[in-house]
C-alpha cells in the first residue's frame, strides 16, 4: 500500500533527525568560528588599507614640499644669486687675481 505524502515531508529538516544535527554540532561550531575570523580579518584589511591610502597621501604632500625647497635652494645657490645678494651687503669681487702658491 502507497503512503500519502503529507506536506511536512518535502522539507528537508523532517528527514534529519535531532541526532545527526548534534553529532556534527562541533563542525558547525568550527565552521562558524572560521566565518567570525574571516569577518574580523576583512575589516582589518580594509583598516590597514585606508591607513595606507591616507600615509601615501601624506608622503606625496611632503614629497611635493620637499621638491620645492630643494628648488628653491638650488636657485638661491646659483652664482649670480650669490653675487646679488653680496652686493647688496655691499660687498665686492677682488679685482685683481689671487695669488698662487708653488711649492718646489
């Protein structure tokens, strides 16, 4: 004799016993511990990311800063610069040759 299906079979948690649930419970609880760290380590990635993104932005302002100066430097260093600023200290080139030491 056939047996009438009842609508409670065609779910899958009716063919599972409590049983087998808590034989495989430590699998699940491992499963779930494995899902909780891959969460937290998402997040810390994505931190240490943000972190980087924004300490790049800083190394490229300063970069910036740190060329401009170098620039600056490198024009005030220039001879007729020197010499600008010197006479304006009211200072003057020798004009006669330095003198030369030989040794023999």
């Amino acid at each position: 004799m056939k047996k009438n299906k009842n609508w409670k079979d065609y779910f899958f948690w009716n063919k599972f016993h409590s049983g087998v649930l808590m034989e495989n419970l430590l699998f699940f609880l491992m499963i779930g511990l494995f899902g909780i760290i891959y969460i937290g380590n998402c997040h810390y990635a994505e931190k240490k990311a943000r972190k980087i993104q924004v300490i790049e932005k800083e190394v490229q302002r300063l970069n910036r800063q740190h060329m401009a100066l170098v620039a600056k430097v490198m024009n005030e260093t220039k001879h007729a610069a020197v010499e600008k600023d010197v006479k304006a200290k009211g200072l003057k080139p020798p004009e006669d040759r330095p003198y030369r030491i030989v040794s023999y």
